[in-house]
C-alpha cells in the first residue's frame, strides 16, 4: 500500500477517536485506588466536568492530589457501566491529602477546568452524562461547593449552571478509562485537541484557566 493510500485510511482512524469514551479497545491500564497510591488518610472528593479522561488528567496535576478515578455517579444503577450509565454523569472520584490541600481549594480549581456556563454537555460532548456537577457528602462540603460557585459568578459576571448535589456512591469506570490519558497519549491529545476542550476553557477563564497541559 502506499502512502498516499494509507493516509485516508489514518485521517479516518484519528476521526473515530474524537469523542471521549468512544472506545471498547481495553489497555494495559487496570486503574482503581490501591494502598500504594492512597494512604488510608486520604479524603475524596465527586466532581463531573464531561469527559472523565479531562478530569482525571486535570486533577491529578494539582498539588496534594494523590490520585484521580474515573467512574459513573449521581444515578441509582450501581452496576453501571459505559454502556449502560443511563441517569449518571461521567465523573471522577479526586483522592488528596488533606494536609495539603482542601475540598475546597480542589472544587476551586476544577471550576476552571471545565465550562460552567455549559448546561448541555461539555465541548464537542453532549448530553447529560457530561454535564458538570460537583458532589458533597457533608454540610461543611456543600457549603464549600456553593461558595465556590458563588465566587466563580462573581468572577466571570455569569450564572453558573454546574449544579452542587450530594452523592451516596460512585461505580469506578472500566479499567481501559483509566489514567487513559498517560496509557494513550496519541488518542488522548487528539481527541483533547479536536474537542476545542482547552480554547473553551481558555475562553471562558482567561489567565485564570487551570487545565493541565
């Protein structure tokens, strides 16, 4: 075959890859907490910022994060899985130290990875599953949350639309989502590129956008 044959073929392979999750292909990735990477210290935190590969990517960048873990939250099927979430969003369970940083300096952050004016879906991924949410499973975390969206409309001069709800359990995604973006970097990149996830952000924050690279 020759070059210019196989091209096409490649331009229609990358196409395939621009919406999150849209892959059964498993990696070598058995994702999940473990004792290694979490001590029996660490507190958590649920956000939903759309694709939970961003999230987790994001997130895992700040200081005193331990870990990042992809999953479905906010429904009722506790066997969720990528086929079957109808009723939960793509979240990320955020693993931190709490002598580090705060629930509340982590929802901070997160505010500024995602568009929170955005109550469709996330960039070039639609519908509910990807609509942003932050989670609290105490009063002080609500509180926290609803300050962080207070201070982020008055910020942006906008209403936020990411919602602030409580969450009774997360079902962790399969393994191939996992760390996804350090298992595929290629497919990753690609898809985060075409996705116009980073000009959004960078659109609606400014300098004060905190994506990771």
């Amino acid at each position: 075959m020759s070059i210019l044959s196989f091209r096409p073929l490649l331009v229609s392979s990358l196409f395939l890859l621009g919406a999150c999750s849209n892959t059964d292909a498993p990696s070598t990735s058995t994702g999940g907490p473990s004792a290694e990477t979490i001590p029996g210290t660490a507190e958590s935190l649920v956000v939903a910022g759309g694709c939970f590969w961003c999230v987790e990517h994001d997130m895992e960048a700040v200081p005193g994060v331990y870990e990042a873990v992809s999953g479905y939250g906010g429904g009722e099927k506790r066997e969720a899985t990528y086929r079957d979430h109808e009723g939960h969003r793509e979240v990320v369970e955020i693993y931190y130290d709490p002598r580090e940083t705060t629930y509340a300096e982590l929802v901070h952050i997160f505010l500024r990875t995602i568009d929170p004016l955005d109550d469709g879906g996330q960039f070039c991924d639609r519908g509910y599953s990807y609509t942003t949410a932050i989670h609290y499973r105490t009063d002080a975390e609500r509180r926290a949350a609803e300050a962080a969206i207070a201070a982020a409309e008055k910020a942006l001069s906008r209403e936020i639309v990411t919602p602030v709800e409580p969450i009774s359990f997360v079902v962790e995604a399969e393994g191939y989502h996992q760390d996804y973006a350090d298992q595929n970097p290629l497919r990753y990149k690609f898809y985060r590129t075409r996705c116009g996830r980073d000009q959004r952000v960078e659109e609606v924050w400014g300098q004060r956008a905190a994506s990771a690279p």
